[in-house]
C-alpha cells in the first residue's frame, strides 16, 4: 500500500469511528482535503463529502450510489437520527 492511499485510510477510518459530532467533522474536512484538495474545504461540507463517496465507493446503480452518499454525509456531519438512536 502506498503512503497516499495509507493516509485517506487513516482518515477515512478516523471519520468512520468519530466519537463525537467535532471529531466526526474535524476528520470528515481531513478526508476531503486529502482526496479532493485544499480548494474543496471552500465548498459546503455534505457537497465534498458527497464528491468523496463517489470516489470511495462508487456505484452502477443511480439510487444505490445517492444512498451511498447520503449514508457518508450523515456519518461526517454530526449528529445523526441513527447515530442519536445507537446511544
């Protein structure tokens, strides 16, 4: 694995398993600063989070592909229905 493809693991990973509504969004502008650029951090957060998604997990499947997405958006901008009910 090279050390790129090692470090958007790190913050995919430290967005996946955020503790709380800032560090869910700390790492969810670490992963798009990483994978999309530093210019991204200028659009609305769920817009990058979305272009992410796409890139991470990309699907054939229209329906399939905005559930992805709206999936990821909820994970990186706290707090969630799901994450709420979880507690």
């Amino acid at each position: 694995m090279n050390r790129a493809t090692e470090i958007v693991n790190e913050r995919y990973d430290a967005l996946m398993f955020a503790k709380d509504a800032e560090s869910a969004r700390k790492a969810a502008r670490e992963l798009v600063k990483v994978l999309l650029g530093e210019e991204a951090l200028k659009q609305p957060l769920d817009e990058a989070l979305r272009q992410c998604c796409r890139q991470l997990r990309p699907s054939a499947d229209p329906r399939e592909q905005a559930r992805f997405e709206e999936e990821f958006i909820e994970i990186g901008i706290w707090p969630t229905r799901a994450r709420e009910m979880a507690a």
